[in-house]
C-alpha cells in the first residue's frame, strides 16, 4: 500500500498548487490510519509521513513550473496561419480536425512569430496528417472571445483558440512512425462508417479508435445528457479487453504466463494506445497495463490500484498540466475507484459477477460525481442503470468491430462481415441512449454550489466509493475506531 500512498501524495501535491488545500488536507488523516497495517509503530509511520510528505512537495514544485496558456487576445485581424499539426487528425464527410502549433501568422500585410496551440476545422480536402506543415485561411478565435461553453473545452484541453479555415494546404509533409500509426486509426474509422451505415457505424468508428467527430449534434447531446459519453473515448476500458482478449488467446497455446507473450501484450497495448492517439486516459490506461503485466515478472501478484495511481503520478511528473484535463481527471477517478472496488474480490458465481458489474457501474458514477457537478453544472441520474445495461453491448460491440477492421484489410468480405454485426450492436446502444436520453430524470441540473456545497459533494461521492470498497470499509472502521478511543479519552475524569 506503501506505493499507493505515494501517487496518491504527489497527486495532492499537484492539486494543492491550484488550490485545493482545504479537501487535501484530509490526505494524511486518511493516510495516518491507512498506513496502521504496514507501519503499526507510531515512529516507523511518522517516519513513512514524513517521506510522503516529502513527496507532496515534489509535487506542488513541480506543478509550479506549468507555463499559463499563451494568449492570442492581443493579435488583431489574423487572417493567415501556418504550423504544425500536433494531433491525430479526425473527419467526417465535410471537415476534418487537428490541433495546430502556430508557427507564425499574417495580420494585415505583416508576418510574426506565432506561439500556442490552436484547434482547427477545415474542409476535408486536401487530407492533411500528424506532423505536417500546413497552412490556413481563416478567422483565428482566441479563447478568451470563445462562447462561455466552448471557452471551457479549449481551456481544459490546453488550447489557446479555434481556427474555422476556409481553406488548407501542406506546406511540407510530416514524417515519422506516429504519422503512420494515428493515419492508420483514421483509415479504421473509415472503414468503419463506410462498411455500417448511418450513426451506428459512426459510433464504432468512436468505440475503436475514439474518432466520433461525424456524429450529429442529437446524437451527441443524448450521450451527453445520459453521460454516456465516455464510451466513445478511448480509455481504460477499450485496453483492458484488448489485454483480456490477448491474454485469453494465449491460454489455450500455453503462453500466459510466459515472458515473451506478456512483452508481446504489453507491445499490442502501447501499439493500440498510438494508434487511437496516445491522448492521456489511454497512455494512463497504458502504463497502467504496463505495471499490472509487469508485477508476475518479479513474482507478486498485480495491484491495480497501486498500478492506477502510480501511472497517474509518473504522468503528472512529467506533465502537470494533466490535471486541469477533464479527460484525464474523470479516468483517474474512475480507475482509481474501480481498482479499489475490485481489490480482493472474487467472482464465485453469476450472482457475484453480476453484483460486480452493478457495483462498478454506480462506483464509476459516484467517483466522478463531484468533477461532472463542477464541470458541467449537471448530474446525469440514468448513467449507472444505463452503463449496466449497455456495457455488455459495448463489450461486445467493440472486439468484434476492432476485429472486423482489420480482417477487412485482407479478407474485406469477412470483415464487412464482422463489421455488421457490430453495427447491430451499435444500432442497440444507440437506441437506448436516445430512449434514456428522453427520460424527464435523465440529467438534474444542479445549481451553481459554494465551497461548504463542494466539500459536502466531494465527502460524499468519496464516503460512498470508500464503503462499497472492501479496503475502504476497513480504512472507515479505523477512522470509526481512532475516533471511539479519542472520544473515551476525552471522557476520563482528571483526578
């Protein structure tokens, strides 16, 4: 648990740099008493504190070096852009999008250098890929003029503004295997909508690589409504199937748990997690995959937990920005919450494994209640009915799809095949999300929430996690316990 209580100090380290030191305070408290099984001697656990402690600090100075999103605001009259593309690219039958590196920019008749990362939409031709040099037309939207809504999204993704581009070229293509792996990623989503029709395909094209640009704005809106939106982001689910999927292949063959074959999931992990394009849940996710193949290696069993936290910590050291991501904090809470949930559970029987999936679906929920509240303003009460319900489908959906893909590359009828039947699967998780989405309970807008308001969200999604986690019951009957002896204490008469 030691390694747990390290990610977890310098997560806090990072966020106490933005100033949440009043609910991290309760930190070491919690950590206190979570350290009485391997520290039972008070000066062995002050020492541990101390080291954690020593931790933290690492990570407010290292949050303090996060350079502030370079401004735009003061550029008048841009009117011409040219960079480099920084992400993966993603289109639908009119535009395609990617996040560009300004590397200067024409206002007027004058040319200057330019600084930031601005995403942009322009016409789907001509295709443009990782690592190009483009050049734009178009009017330049800094973030700070962007409407309040979208102002948000850019700020969170670390973008300084939006570009609408009349227009595009290449200046000089990109080069590098990324190019070629996230390219790739495109190629399936394609393949994707062009082999199931409509938004089903276009929702395959999501749940296999992420790519859900082309879906319609009501399509959206239902999945934003039912927060099921998560389900065509690439994340922690889409890698542990494939490792599932890997490791089950290997059973039969004899290979589990030989060394070549596990290097060999671990390089399938990171070679999907490029492909879908390495944005932060799925590298988490990766690592996390990574640490948790790795641990029969050196002869221990995998903890999931420490292995949720600590790829999370090793990301934050080298990235602290991560933590204002909304992506990357509504997968560490998810990860973090379902790990703790499955630590030391066993499934005996369908009855178990149901109550499992039950569990894991208001876990998830619950965990990132207080960052959905905060974010967006809103709960959405039919997200944990609906993910029991649609993720078997998704589960399904997403292998058969994925598998489908690929075997079109080199057998298309087969794929097409494949690739239908996963288009009914998708034609069923979009039905009951738009018929959960028209439910009048199916989101709760919650008023704007002062810091008492905050606290009592944060202390009550965090109590809810802590009792459906064995580990978490045994950590509140010690808080219960050291507070029954404090209490004891106090009443002794002084003679």
């Amino acid at each position: 648990m030691i390694g747990v209580w390290a990610g977890l100090f310098l997560v806090a380290g990072v966020m106490a740099s933005g100033g949440w030191w009043p609910v991290l305070s309760l930190v070491p408290v919690v950590a206190w008493l979570g350290l009485r099984g391997a520290f039972p001697a008070t000066r062995a656990r002050a020492v541990a504190m101390l080291g954690l402690a020593g931790i933290a600090a690492v990570g407010v100075v290292r949050a303090e070096t996060v350079t502030p999103l370079a401004s735009l605001a003061t550029v008048p009259g841009i009117d011409r852009i040219e960079g480099r593309v920084v992400s993966p690219v993603q289109s639908d039958l009119q535009y395609q999008r990617f996040d560009v590196e300004i590397g200067r920019y024409r206002s007027g008749e004058d040319w200057s250098s330019g600084d930031g990362v601005v995403r942009v939409i322009v016409p789907r031709s001509p295709a443009v890929g990782y690592g190009d040099v483009v050049g734009l037309t178009g009017d330049l939207v800094p973030v700070e003029d962007a409407e309040q809504g979208y102002r948000g999204y850019l700020r969170q993704q670390g973008l300084s503004g939006s570009v609408f581009g009349r227009s595009v070229w290449v200046e000089r293509p990109g080069t590098g295997p990324l190019r070629e792996l996230y390219g790739f990623g495109s190629v399936l989503a394609e393949r994707l909508r062009r082999a199931v029709p409509g938004e089903a395909g276009i929702l395959l094209g999501g749940l296999v690589v992420g790519d859900d640009s082309a879906l319609s704005r009501e399509t959206t809106d239902d999945f934003r409504r039912t927060g099921m939106s998560h389900i065509t982001a690439v994340s922690g689910s889409n890698l542990a199937l494939v490792v599932v999927l890997l490791m089950a292949v290997g059973g039969p063959i004899g290979l589990r748990r030989h060394i070549l074959w596990l290097v060999a999931v671990v390089l399938a992990v990171w070679l999907y997690a490029a492909v879908t394009g390495l944005e932060p849940p799925v590298v988490r996710a990766a690592l996390m995959a990574t640490l948790a193949l790795a641990a029969p290696l050196f002869g221990r069993r995998p903890d999931y937990l420490a292995a949720a936290v600590l790829s999370a910590a090793g990301m934050l050291l080298v990235d602290p920005a991560l933590i204002g991501r909304i992506g990357f904090q509504l997968s560490l809470s998810a990860s973090v919450a379902l790990a703790a949930l499955a630590a030391g559970t066993s499934i005996v029987g369908p009855g178990s494994g149901f109550r499992l999936v039950v569990n894991g679906a208001i876990v998830a929920q619950v965990a990132t209640l207080p960052i959905v509240v905060f974010t967006f303003g809103s709960v959405p009460l039919v997200s944990a009915p609906l993910n029991v319900v649609v993720g078997p489908l998704v589960a399904i959906a997403f292998p058969v799809a994925f598998a489908g893909s690929l075997l079109g590359i080199v057998s298309p009828a087969a794929g097409g095949a494949l690739m239908t039947v996963a288009g009914g699967f998708g034609q069923a998780i979009l039905a009951l999300t738009g018929a959960a989405a028209d439910l009048p309970v199916a989101s709760v807008i919650v008023p704007e929430l002062a810091a008492t308001g905050k606290a009592l969200v944060l202390l009550l999604a965090t109590g809810t996690v802590l009792l459906l986690s064995r580990d978490g019951r045994r950590w509140l009957g010690r808080l219960v316990d050291t507070a029954a002896r404090a209490t004891r204490w106090r009443s002794v008469p002084v003679r």
